[in-house]
C-alpha cells in the first residue's frame, strides 16, 4: 500500500515538472524579433537603393528617378524586412514614368543636359517650374538642342540677376513660387534623405512599443558604506524614457 502511495505521489511530481517544462518554452514576441536585428540598418537601405537603381546600366548618380524605380525599391525594402509605412505618400513625391519632364530627360539626346542640371542646386526643380510656363516645354527642348544649353538653369539657379528673373516669372500665375524648390523628390540623394526620415521615425516607434527595461543596479556588497537611496523604495520600475521623432515634415508639392 505504501508503495501504491509512492508511485502515486512520484507520477504526480513528473507530471508538474512536465507543464513547468511547458510553460517555459520561449514565445516569439516583438522583442525577440528586435534582438535578432530583423529591422535592417540604414547602410542596408541605402545598399538596396543602390542595387535596384544599378539594374538600368546607363544609370549614374543624380539621374532623375521616377515613381516605378520606387516603387521597385520599396518593393524590395518589404522583402528585406522594412516595410516604408509611409511609402505611397513617397511615391506621389516623385514624377511619374508618363509625366513630359521623366520622358524628355530619359531621351539619350538628353543625357547631358540632365546631368549637368542635377549638379546645379535646384537645377530639376528649376527645370520643373518652367516646363510649366507658356512654351516652357518648347524652351526646355531648345536648352536640350543647344550646346552648353543648361547654362540658363545655372544661370536661373546660382545668380542674383537669375534669381531676380526667377521673381518676376512669379508672377505669371504659372510661375507662382518660381525660385522655390517644388517638394517633389528627383533624385537618389533626395530619395534616401526622405527615406531616412520614415526609417527614423520606424526606429523610434519600435523602440516606443517594445523599451528594453534597464538593468537593475547590484546591491553594494558588505562592509561598503550603506548611503540612503535617493530612490524611493516604493518605486517598481524606472521612470520610462520617451524619445520624440523628428519633426521635420517633407515639403509640399505645388497645387497643380
């Protein structure tokens, strides 16, 4: 009998140790997947735009870029773990494959002018508020045609007397803001500095949602000096520290 109550009592004993067990296997949560670094670094981001711009082998760098070549990298950007929340809004910043200014710079006759214009500060911009003036498409062509024919956006873009041109053209209601950048997105430095603020304020929501708890201090050990905490001893966990993203907000493109 008292060897039933044994058995009894050690299937009992198994039994707890068996849902202890149980109850101690990890479960994934949103920490987890942090520690293992899933969210990718921003040398990471900029890589993977690099990568997608590269496919088209006339690229180079202040190459106009349009909507469907971002499209492709935040595509890319979801597979590599960083899906861009505010991606659509991104999109809507750069000029569509179909708009004149995307299919007129993308013509081989037009290389050059393009890449001269993207060294100019403003330069796109610049060529962006006059395609929009009477005949300004038609003036664009003749800079395209002409040697040397972006010397009026540098002229336009790096001059006082070009700036001054720029506010009297401002006052054509086509013209209005005509020294202003347009808040469109043109090219890849543009793109990844758009991109590093969504990516910041991704980082910062991340870390919001799931703070990492400090590490509690260890206790003095014996025979130190036994000061009284400034702590109080009610308290049960830190204070949590809130980290504000930043507030700068991407321009506005123009009414059209």
């Amino acid at each position: 009998m008292k060897s039933l109550r044994c058995l009894f009592a050690l299937s009992v004993v198994l039994c707890v140790c068996d849902c202890l067990a149980a109850d101690k296997k990890p479960v994934k949560t949103t920490r987890d997947k942090a520690a293992t670094g899933a969210f990718p670094s921003f040398e990471d981001v900029t890589k993977t735009v690099q990568e997608v711009l590269a496919l088209n082998p006339d690229y180079q760098p202040g190459d106009l870029v349009t909507a469907s070549k971002v499209e492709r990298i935040l595509a890319k950007l979801e597979q590599n773990r960083w899906k861009v929340a505010d991606g659509r809004q991104i999109v809507k910043q750069m000029l569509p494959d179909s708009d004149w200014m995307a299919m007129r710079l993308s013509a081989p006759d037009a290389q050059q002018f393009m890449h001269d214009i993207a060294k100019l500060p403003g330069g796109y911009d610049r060529v962006d508020r006059l395609r929009r003036m009477p005949n300004g498409e038609i003036h664009i062509g003749d800079f395209i045609d002409t040697p040397d024919g972006s010397a009026m956006i540098e002229y336009m873009t790096t001059t006082q007397e070009g700036k001054n041109l720029g506010n009297f053209l401002s006052q054509d209601p086509d013209g209005h803001n005509f020294n202003k950048l347009t808040g469109r997105i043109y090219t890849e430095q543009e793109l990844l500095k758009r991109l590093k603020m969504s990516y910041d304020a991704a980082a910062v929501s991340r870390i919001t949602i799931d703070p990492a708890l400090p590490t509690a201090p260890t206790s003095a050990p014996s025979g130190k000096s036994k000061t009284k905490s400034k702590f109080s001893s009610k308290s049960k966990r830190p204070r949590e520290i809130q980290i504000e993203p930043e507030t700068e907000e991407p321009a506005q493109l123009p009414a059209e």
